[in-house]
C-alpha cells in the first residue's frame, strides 16, 4: 500500500530564506527520499540527512529539513473538490 511523504526543504539566496515541500507517494520513507531526490537531480539520496549537505534549485540553495508521513483526504471546505494532507 502506497503512502504520502510531505518532504520538506529550506531554500536560501543571499538574506532570503523560503520554505517548501513536496508531497511524495511512496511505499516506504527511504523510497520518498530516493524520489524526491531523483526530482532534484541528487545522485546520492542518503547525503540529504547530512546537516551540511546542500544542492542548487535554480538560483536558490537549497537543503534538506524533514519528512512526516501524512494522509490525505478530500478538502472539507470545497465539499471535497480539493485534496489536503494531514499528519
């Protein structure tokens, strides 16, 4: 059975600093990493823990903060036309 990983990142250029994230589906935590890092072309997926490790996103820098297992379910506010993820 498939899950869904909320991959979250922190992306940096010169004083500016932005969050992200990427909803990864995926049957085990190690498989979303290894997706998510095969989306931003990291060739090796366990350096993403590493504290110091970073990689380029365009003109941003980009590094790894967490990922939390969520579920997702239809929006109650749209009656259900969105989908939101919980943890």
């Amino acid at each position: 059975m498939k899950k869904y990983f909320h991959v979250q990142y922190i992306l940096r250029y010169y004083e500016q600093k932005d969050y992200a994230f990427q909803i990864i589906n995926a049957k085990s935590e190690d498989e979303a990493l290894k997706k998510f890092a095969k989306l931003f072309g990291i060739k090796e997926p366990k350096r993403l823990k590493e504290p110091m490790f970073r990689w380029e996103d365009g003109e941003w820098f980009a590094s790894f903060k967490c990922i939390n297992e969520v579920k997702e379910i239809a929006c109650p506010d749209c009656k259900g036309t969105g989908i939101i993820y919980l943890q």
